[in-house]
C-alpha cells in the first residue's frame, strides 16, 4: 500500500455486510483523530490506552446512527479510573465527517501505571446513550462491567440489552511510521449478527449460529498489524478474512475530532446560577474561568455578564 492510500484510510469506518453469512459489520481505522483527542491532556499511559479502546468502540458502534444524532459512551467504576467518556457526532448531512471527542477522570494518586489498564477502572457499569436531537427522548442502555476489556464490556452489552452476539477485535498503540513521528494508530473489526426470523425453522437457526461461529474463528486469525495498518487497507483486510462469506462494502464513513463545546455553552449551563453564586466562583483576579474536558478549551469570562440576574443581580 502506498502512502496515499494509507492516508486515505486513516480516521474511518467502512461498513460491510458477508452475504454468506447474515453478518454485517464495520472496518475502523483511527489515527489522527485519536492523537488529537490524546494529546489535549498529560494522560499516563494507562489512561491513554483505555481511551484509545474506548474511542475505537464508539467509532465503531457510532457509525450505525442517523444524520445529526450523538452516541455517547460511558464507563464508570469505583477504581482509580473513575470515568472514560466519549461522544460521537453523526454528520450533519451525507457525505459530511462525524465527529469524535473523549475524556477520562482518574485518581492520579490511586492509579498503577504497571498494571494492565482495564484492571484500573474496577466495578461499574458500561452505559451506551443516544441523542436522537430536541423533542425526542434520549435512549439509554446500561451493563455492568463485564469481562477483562472494555471490548468485552461491549459484547455483553449486545448480548444482555439489544440481543444482537457482537464481536470485536482491536489494536491501538503508538507507532512509528518512516520519516514520522511517533504517533497513535488504532484499528478494528466488528461482527454483528443481524436479527433473524424469530419463527425460522430450527434447521435455518442450526445455520446461522454454524455461520456466526465460522465468522468468529476467521475474525481469530487477524493479525494486529493487520489491523492498525499501514500495509493492509480495510477492504484487503476483509478479503482476506472472508472471502469466503462475499464480504460487500459500502461507502466509508470519515471521522474527525471534534468538539461541541463554546462559549455560549458555557455561558448557558451558568445562567441557571444567581449573581451570590456566580460570585463564588470569581477568581481573585476578577473573572469567571471554566474548561472543557474534552478539548481543553480555556473561557475566561466577566462575572457581571452571569448568572440569571445577569449584570442586575
């Protein structure tokens, strides 16, 4: 693969379907997204490397929803990493990029930078939310933490709220391209099971779990260079793995970092507060100061413009 191909498919999802088999799925590759989302904080490795799972997830679980909805994912635990966010931005209209954004909350003080990374985030619950826009009810599903990765955390979510079997196979870490710097790439497949007749006869139900089971011991031979490229494009991958199944191909999906966040925003989440509680928030230097924990955006803003009684209070 040549350079320009490498980069065309670097920050995407390329849905597909195995004709064969009643399984569809989706290819991602993320690379500078993923840097641009890492680099606006100082993570610890250990950090870094659960973000980076969690961003592939969503990338990958995202890419089903429609135009101008958001997918959020959500893991909380009661160890030192105490939260990984992500929100995934469906395009704006067709042929526009989605948008990707993540964070983690963590105890620096309780956290093992030696241990393996999913270890740290300890007992909770793995939570999938959609935004479907104004006027329309957020949908929410919620698993408890399940398995010894977040990919795991996500298959069981499958299994237990939308009884769909779901496997994913993913690789992600920094690496060193040729007359590059050091930078994150990641990669993934996910398998999905699509629903079937719930009245087919048990012999057509025999064949598509013979199916699914021979989709998941060929997803076992992927390598994870394989994966995170740069030798291997997303439609040689597939070929590779399935060509038996007739693997279809439909059209790849960019994915971009991006963040929602404004000054108006926050002008907006401080208007619920009186001028008495604005005050408390004033720093010496006379202002009022927020910070976005997705982009590390700074707002630096005058306290007698907050608040609902606004410059009166």
């Amino acid at each position: 693969m040549s350079i320009g191909e490498q980069i065309a498919w670097d920050d995407t999802v390329l849905p597909f379907q195995l004709d064969n088999s009643d399984i569809r799925g989706r290819v991602a590759r993320l690379d500078s997204a993923l840097e641009n989302v890492l680099e606006k904080h100082a993570y610890p490795p250990v950090v870094e490397a659960l973000i980076a799972e969690a961003t592939l997830l969503t990338a990958m679980i995202g890419q089903t929803i429609k135009l101008r909805w958001k997918l959020s994912l959500q893991i909380r635990g009661d160890g030192p990493v105490r939260l990984i966010a992500t929100d995934y931005y469906a395009p704006e209209a067709e042929g526009a990029p989605a948008r990707i954004r993540a964070y983690a909350s963590f105890d620096r003080d309780r956290l093992d930078t030696q241990a393996e990374p999913y270890s740290q985030i300890g007992k909770g619950y793995f939570a999938i939310l959609i935004d479907q826009g104004p006027d329309m009810t957020p949908y929410q599903g919620i698993t408890p933490l399940a398995g010894k990765s977040l990919s795991a955390c996500a298959e069981t979510y499958f299994a237990q709220s939308e009884q769909l079997p779901t496997r994913f196979a993913l690789s992600f870490g920094r690496a060193t391209l040729p007359g590059q710097p050091q930078a994150w790439r990641a990669g993934g497949v996910m398998l999905q099971h699509m629903p079937g007749n719930s009245e087919a006869p048990k012999r057509e139900a025999a064949e598509q779990a013979e199916n699914w089971t021979r989709a998941n011991m060929l997803l076992d031979t992927v390598e994870e260079l394989e994966l995170i490229g740069p030798h291997v494009g997303p439609p040689e991958l597939l070929a590779r793995l399935f060509h038996e199944e007739a693997p279809r191909v439909y059209d790849p999906q960019a994915v971009h970092f991006g963040c929602s966040c404004s000054e108006e925003k926050v002008r907006s989440t401080l208007s619920i507060y009186s001028a008495k509680d604005i005050g408390t928030m004033t720093t010496p230097e006379g202002t009022v100061t927020a910070d976005c924990q997705f982009c590390g955006a700074h707002y630096v803003m005058d306290p007698a413009t907050l608040g609902f009684e606004g410059k009166d209070g």
